[in-house]
C-alpha cells in the first residue's frame, strides 16, 4: 500500500496573506481560488506546505 504523504499542504492568498482560501471548481481554464477574507478571486495563489505538526518553520 502507498503511503500518504504527511506533509500537509495550505493555500495562502497572494493579496492579503490569508490561508482564508477555498477552491472553486468547475472552472474551464483551471483551478480558482477565492480568498474570503479580501474577496480575491483568481488562478493565482501562493501554497507552502507545512510541516507535521503545523508549524510553520522558523527563521533565524
Ligand atoms: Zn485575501
């Protein structure tokens, strides 16, 4: 059996920075996103992954 990736994935807006950001499908030129916090609505969007815990990784 594969085995699942741990590392989890989350979607942040490119306008406001939010992590605020769903998916919607059934667009015929690709993936779009919609920020709810600013309303940003586009194919553009920035995705980190995390690690397992969920934290994001420190600086230095
Ligand atoms: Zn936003």
């Amino acid at each position: 059996m594969p085995r699942k990736p741990r590392r989890r994935s989350v979607l942040l807006c490119p306008q406001c920075g939010s992590a605020n950001v769903t998916l919607i499908a059934g667009s015929i030129v690709g993936q779009v996103y919609r920020c709810r916090r600013c309303d940003y609505v586009g194919s553009l969007i920035l995705e980190t992954d995390l690690p397992e815990d969920g934290t994001p990784p420190k600086n230095p």
